[in-house]
C-alpha cells in the first residue's frame, strides 16, 4: 500500500501551473531522487508532501499516523541563542525535550562543578518527571543520533560551519523516527567526508527518502527511483541514472518528432483554409472543426525548455606565472595555530585546480592568498601580473535581494559591452534561461538554482583570465552543471574551485589541493578519483616482501639539494620571466597596430626575429626553473 497518494493535484502560483493534474504514488522504503530544471517545482513538492502547501485543486492522501520531516535546502535562519548542539537536537520535542534539555544541562554543570550544592536534587525532581512523561526513551534516541552522526553535543551550535549545521537539523529530523524523510539539497555545504558519511547512513536506513540533489555521485549511489518534473507533469524511471539519462533522450527525440510531425499537419490545414473552402459540403466542415482543434492543442503545448548558453568574454592573457608559494605558512593574528603550514606550489596559468577538505580547513584563506588578498606569515609568496580575476561566492553576498535580475548583473543599465559588441541585457539573461518577465522580477523570488545561474550571469558579464569558483555546483540543475563544466574545459585561462561535487571535480580540474590535517596542504595530479587513488595508506609490507625488494632494489642516492649559485639562479628567474614577457606583449601590441606591416620591411624582419629570440629564451628559462625546482623539492 502506498504510504502517500497524489491524485489529479495541481498547483502553481502563476500561469503555467508548476503541476497539472498529476498523479504519483509513494510507496514505503524508496528512496526517490527528484530531478527538474530549476525553477520546475522541486521544492515546492516537498512542501505539498509535508503539508505546508496545500493542493488548488486534487488532493494529497497520506497513511493515518505519518511522520514526515523534511531538510531545508537552507540552514534556517534562526538563532540559537547561545545553545549547545545537544539543545538543538532536542529543541521543539515538546514538555520531554525541555525536561531532557535542562536534565543534560544540570548533568554536565555537576561534572564541572563537584562541590556546588544543589546539582544532585535537582537531578532526582527532573529524572522524576522525564520518567512520569515517558521521556527517557527520547534520550536515549538523541544519545544514539549524536554518536551516530559524529557530532559534539557540547559544542556551540552558532559556532559549527555550515555543513555542521546541515547535519545538525539532519539529526533533529531522524530523531522522530519518521517515516518519510525530506531532503532539499542534502549535500550542500557539506565536505566530501561528510557526503560520504551520509551516504552510509542513508543506505543503512529503512525509511522512504525523497530528495533533491545536483550531486550526480550522490544521486547514483543513493536513489533506487527517479522522479523527473517536467511541464507541470512527474515522469517516473524505475531505474539508475544513466539508463534514465538514456530513456529520457529517447523520449525527448520522440517528442520533438511528434511535435513535428503536428506542426507539419497544421500547417498544411491552415495553408488549405487560407485558400477557401470549395463549398459547404459535411466533409469540409468537419476538417474547419477538425482544424479548430489542432489550433487548440497548439496553443496548449508547453515546449521543451532550451539549454542555457554560457560563454565568456575574451580578455587579455595573464603572465605565465599566477602564484609561487615558498613554504608558505598562514595564520590569522587572533589565533596561535597555523591554517596553512609550510606551503609550497607554482601556479601557472592555464592550471585548473580543484580545493578538497573538511569544512572550516580553511579552503577559501588559500584562495586569498593565491589571489593575493592575504599576506602569508612566513614564507615567500609571489602573485603574477595582469589577473582579471572573476569570484563566484557559494553564499551568493554579491547579490543583492531588493533589486531586480536585470539591475544586479547591469547596475540599471539597459545594454552591455560583449566581446566589443552592445547586447541587450534582456537577450543576454536569456541565455541563462531567464524570461523576460523573469528577468525584472525580484532576486528575493528565485530558487537557489536560479540564483546560482545568475551569480554566473553577473559573473560572465565581466572580461576574465582567471575564474575562482566556490560551491559554483550547488543547486544547479543538471543541463546547466554539464554546461558549466564544458565552458571550464575550453577556458583558455586558469581556474580554482572549491567544491564537494566529486564528479565535477573529475570532469573539471587537473590538479588537486587537499588538506591533510594540522594545517598541511599536499598537491595531487590529476582529479577527484585519482586523488582518491594516491591518498590511500598504503598497505605495509611483510618481511618477506621487504627482503624480496632489498635484493631487487638498488639503495637511493640521496636527493641533491641546491648549490648557493643554483639557489641564486632559482630565486631570479621569476623576475627575469617577468621581464620577457613584458617585451613580448609590447611586441605584440606593436605588430596587433595596422601601421607595423606599412613600415619597412627589414624593420618587420628585425621585430620578428627579436620576438621569435625572446620566445626562445622564455621557453629556456622556464624549462630550467624546472629542472631546479624538481632538484629543490
């Protein structure tokens, strides 16, 4: 039996209806992925399942006794006034919960304070009424959550990050024991760790879970029903992802031949009603009436929405060298303990590197100081020349809610300046599939999704060499990720993302920067997998593999370090780097004026041969501040 029935329900808060006359069944320990365009209604169905909407018209039939709870795609903007995460897991659990609350309370004040009377009394009262209102189990099942979620129930909740958070309302939701569990986002602002650990315990649950996610490593290993929301209607696929990928482009090929097909007839029956009708015999008119109801069907058709269309403007190319760190350590003044610890790397441009680690690790202090926002302190760290750097902020800061779509990506403006030319700002924000009705709406009104797609609107707006992307994946949907993905492969200039999405960190970056634990940051080639791959301990090896291998292997040399001359070299070849490329973009900016190639031609001759000598030695010296720096690390 099914646990939730959604019969003929439709709803919406405009025209077209986000859902018209749908029918669904839920049935009990599926776990269902939604799917959707943003903007399609994901959301708006979890809360029409958990009743805080309710249907125009049909109805949502639930099983007597459900419990559903549902996550936010937000962390809720609440405060917790000074409490502990163990109060709010408690919290909104009614008499027990306040009773459970002051119980731990009291308990952890008579474990800091031994000799202070009155702690034991109070104990017995509260123990004595948790047990007169059957409390006692609730305790226990918010003891077993927090072990189980790996929190700390002592610490403040205000000062947890915002995956903690997430997880923290996770628990406050499975210590119902729902039945159903709603889940808007779950991996949001979560590390991969803790995307992991979700995974387990999702996987191990015996509850029906219904979700939304952008997060297609996730989505594969978790959903055993997808449930896609498309022109007001839900399409259901007994089935993993690719094969719904699969199926759903079959039926989108055969749509769009049905539709052709209709659009071929009707077209054919108005150019014949144009040419009159020969008489009034019954035949004909009931091809008027049958034309009549063609146009009918036309003018009710909802189309496929179309893909978005992302580029971005050309700019200036940077300086071959972005960053070179030096044992480069980092620390805030009003902390004792390093964030970043003898850091050493080289960023050059053209480099796309993924950021991993536990949320808090301090991810975004290394994006400053790659970009030369933060000064390390200690160690030597040198910033390249000619950065035109764009910043995509997770938390969407750069957006302001008060105004409209079309004022925050052009301050008011009508048009804006495109690769040299004037576009309309309408016709630019629909390339990120906003309408124009969309388009001079409020911020405040869009979906997370939406806003996501118009913080890279607002971004992509702007001349770039180097794209700093924080969480640019979260909910997205996932024609607009693949999309985004694609326009970072083909980005000629260099890129640096923090995200948890690990396959778009595979799809995306070549180089990964992980934190390690006690402020170490090591570098790994490659993406998410091959990260993955390379982190692994090692597995030790027995006696007799070491004797086996001590008979095969040759002792290592021991690795040379720099002489005082190869030091002196190393430390001066960035500059010298610097140097060339300055006379070779004025080369450059000297051939690019249409008056260079009139002058004579032993003067183009000679400016071609000092350019091709000066590319020379660039190469040169780059090939040697290699070979130093494999010698140096």
């Amino acid at each position: 039996m099914a646990q939730i029935t959604i019969s003929d329900m439709t709803f919406g808060f405009g025209e077209p209806p986000l859902f018209d006359g749908v029918n669904f069944n839920i049935e009990s320990r599926r776990r269902i992925c939604l799917l959707g365009r943003n903007g399609s209604g994901k959301t708006t169905l979890l809360k029409l399942i958990e009743g805080e909407l309710e249907p125009l018209a049909g109805s949502i039939i639930k099983s007597p006794q459900l419990k559903i709870e549902r996550l936010h795609q937000q962390v809720p903007p609440e405060t917790s006034f000074g409490k502990t995460v163990y109060e709010m897991i408690i919290d909104g659990h009614g008499e027990a919960g306040r009773l459970i609350g002051e119980y731990h309370r009291t308990a952890v004040a008579a474990a800091q304070n031994h000799d202070e009377p009155g702690h034991l009394e109070k104990l017995e009262k509260l123990a004595a009424r948790i047990e007169a209102c059957g409390g006692w189990s609730l305790e226990k099942k918010v003891e077993a959550t927090v072990s189980k979620m790996r929190l700390e129930a002592e610490a403040l909740f205000d000062s947890l990050s915002a995956g903690l958070k997430r997880r923290v309302f996770l628990a406050r939701a499975i210590i119902n024991d729902p039945d159903v569990l709603l889940l808007d986002e779950p991996t949001n602002h979560l590390d991969v760790e803790s995307v992991e650990y979700l995974e387990k315990f999702l996987l191990a649950s015996t509850q029906t879970i219904i979700f939304v996610t952008h997060d297609r490593a996730f989505l594969r290993k978790i959903a055993t029903q997808i449930v896609e929301i498309d022109r007001g209607r839900l399409i259901s696929y007994e089935c993993n992802y690719d094969e719904y990928l699969r199926r759903r482009d079959a039926a989108i090929e055969a749509e769009l031949a049905n539709n052709q097909r209709f659009d071929k007839l009707l077209a054919q029956e108005e150019a014949w009603i144009r040419r009159g009708i020969q008489g009034r015999r019954t035949r004909n008119e009931g091809r008027v009436r049958n034309l009549i109801e063609l146009r009918n069907q036309r003018s009710q058709r909802r189309n496929i929405q179309g893909k978005a269309k992302i580029s971005i403007q050309d700019s200036q190319q940077s300086g071959q060298l972005v960053a070179q760190f030096t044992d480069v350590s980092f620390r805030y003044p009003e902390t004792e303990d390093n964030i970043i610890e003898k850091f050493t790397t080289l960023v050059l441009r053209g480099d796309k590197i993924g950021v991993i680690g536990p949320n808090g690790c301090g991810k975004t202090t290394l994006l400053r100081l790659i970009l030369g926002q933060l000064n390390p302190t200690e160690g030597g760290l040198k910033t390249g020349k000619r950065l035109e750097t764009v910043y995509f902020d997770q938390l969407h800061a750069q957006l302001e809610e008060d105004k409209s779509v079309l004022e925050n990506v052009a301050d008011g403006y009508q048009t804006i300046i495109f690769n040299g030319k004037t576009r309309s700002v309408i016709g630019y924000l629909q390339d990120f599939l906003f309408d124009p009705k969309r388009a001079r709406g409020p911020v405040s009104s869009l979906s997370g999704g939406e806003r996501n797609r118009l913080l890279l609107a607002k971004m992509f707006a702007k001349p770039s060499n180097m794209l700093v992307l924080d969480e640019p994946t979260n909910d997205l949907d996932m024609e607009t990720l693949e999309l985004l993905e694609e326009l970072i492969a083909d980005y000629p200039g260099t890129v640096l993302i923090v995200s948890h999405d690990r396959e778009f960190l595979n799809n995306t970056v070549t180089c990964v920067y992980s934190f390690e634990g006690d402020a170490k940051v090591k570098e790994y080639a490659g993406g998410y997998d091959d990260y993955k791959y390379h982190s692994k301990p090692k597995k030790p090896e027995s006696p007799a593999q070491k004797k086996t291998d001590n008979t095969k292997t040759k002792p290592k040399t021991e690795q040379k370090k720099l002489s005082y001359n190869e030091q002196r070299e190393f430390d001066a070849i960035p500059d010298k780097i610097e140097e060339l490329e300055s006379q070779i973009a004025k080369i450059h900016a000297d051939m690019a004026d249409p008056e260079f190639f009139k002058s004579q031609g032993d003067k183009i001759a000679e400016k071609t041969k000092l350019l091709e000598e000066l590319e020379t030695q660039l190469e040169n010296l780059y090939n040697r501040w290699q070979q130093l720096e494999e010698k140096y690390t």
